[in-house]
C-alpha cells in the first residue's frame, strides 16, 4: 500500500479539495481510502453527502492511531491511502508526514500564502518523506505568476513543485458542496483534464502503474 499526506498548516489552501479529487481518481483505478484526520471532519461531511460512494473515507481522531489505521488498511487490501491534515496542527502534520511515501502541499500562488509556506516546508523537510507543492487555485492563464511563484518555493522555501495545478474553477466549488467531484459534476470539463493529469503524476512518483478498473475498498475500519 502506498500512502499520501496532503499537508499544509494555512487554513484553506485546499487540502481536503485535492485529498477529495485525488482519492475519487485513485478509486476509480484501484482500492483507495482517504483519511480524515482533521476535527473540521469536511472530507467525512463530504462521504455522507455523497452517499458513501467511493472513496471510502474513514476518521482518525489522535496521532497516535495513525499508524495503526493504516496497517488496518493495508491489511484489508488498500492499495493507495490518501491522509487528508488539518491545518495548525503540528503533530498530526509530522505524524502523517512521517508514515506517508509522498506529501502534497497545496498552496495558493498569492504573496501571503507563500509567507505562510515556511512552517509547512520545515516540517515537510524533517520528515525526509519527498514531497511536492501542487499549485491550487491561482488564475487558470498566468505563465509569469507560476514562474514567480515557482522560483520563490524552490529558492526560498527549497520545495519542489508538481508540474500539474489546479487553477481557480468553479467546478471544484460546486461539486464538493454536493458530495461530488469537478470530473463527476463535468466529466469533459477543465478540471476534470487537470485532475486525471495530476493523477497521473501523482501515479508516477509513487511508482504506481494506472489501471482501467477499480475495486471498492475492504469494509470494516
Ligand atoms: N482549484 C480550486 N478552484 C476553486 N476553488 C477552490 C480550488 N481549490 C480549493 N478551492 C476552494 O477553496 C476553499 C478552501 O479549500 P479546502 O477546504 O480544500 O482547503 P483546506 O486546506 O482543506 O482548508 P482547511 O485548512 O480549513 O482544512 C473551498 O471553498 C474550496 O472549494
Ligand atoms: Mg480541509
């Protein structure tokens, strides 16, 4: 099983949207689940709004159960586990941090949220897992802000950077308020392309091969 953290200690930078949209990708491919394991509970609201279709999304209240979920997920036959962090909160970021094969940092390519990235990229580093920051949403067509942006994470902050974004779409908004996904909401939408390309990537760090049909995930954690 392989194992993703999505982390950054900025409230909304857009964590739980990329967990959400990562993990329905993933399930439509293999045995995934995502874990909540921030007190907000907003990927689990977003489960019961969609019916508890796939991606199974379990809870995980305390650090220290962490590693024992995972294992229960592993042995139930998950393939792909998506850890979805809450923000400000530095032992549950370590500790996901330190279990996952690769982190996620989502930020928003403006001034202040590149400010904020310090914490998350020190943390990020201390764990020694790699880790990629994916670009959320900035404007959909601004070549110059991403090269800006770009230089300032890998020059000042010494972060990688995936080479998929997600621009600002109104597709993410209104699909996960209804429990549903941006490709789900407009399978031949802009979102939906930049999702699978991401997914993609995101296949291909962890050294995972895609696969045209999924299974649901193991019941029972
Ligand atoms: N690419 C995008 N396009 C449009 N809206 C987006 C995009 N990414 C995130 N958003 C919106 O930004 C807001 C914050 O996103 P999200 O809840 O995923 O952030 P978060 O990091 O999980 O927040 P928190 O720190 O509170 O857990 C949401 O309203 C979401 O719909
Ligand atoms: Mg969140």
């Amino acid at each position: 099983m392989r194992t993703i953290a999505i982390i950054s200690q900025k409230g909304g930078a857009g964590k739980t949207t990329l967990a959400v949209h990562l993990a329905a990708a993933a399930a439509g491919d293999r045995v995934a689940l995502l874990i909540d394991t921030d007190p907000q509970a907003t990927a689990s609201r977003w489960s019961e709004w969609r019916g508890g279709k796939d991606p199974e999304v379990i809870d995980c209240g305390a650090p220290s159960l962490l590693a024992t979920k995972l294992s229960r997920a592993r042995e139930l036959g998950a393939e792909l586990a998506i850890i979805d962090t809450p923000p400000h909160a530095d032992a549950m970021a370590r500790q996901a941090a330190k279990l996952a094969d690769l982190i996620l940092v989502p930020c928003r390519p403006k001034a202040f949220d590149l400010a904020a990235i310090e914490a998350t990229a020190e943390l990020v580093k201390t764990s020694q897992t790699p880790a990629f920051v994916v670009l959320m949403a900035g404007p959909p067509n601004a070549p110059l802000i991403y090269r800006e942006v770009a230089e300032i994470i890998r020059g000042t902050f010494g972060l990688a950077i995936a080479p998929a974004v997600l621009p600002e779409r109104a597709a993410f908004h209104h699909s996960t308020a209804k429990g549903e996904t941006a490709g789900q909401l407009d399978p031949q939408g802009k979102a939906a392309k930049e999702i699978a390309a991401l997914w993609r990537w995101t296949c291909e760090q962890l050294d995972m091969p895609t696969r045209a049909h999924g299974r649901t995930p193991a019941a029972g954690l």
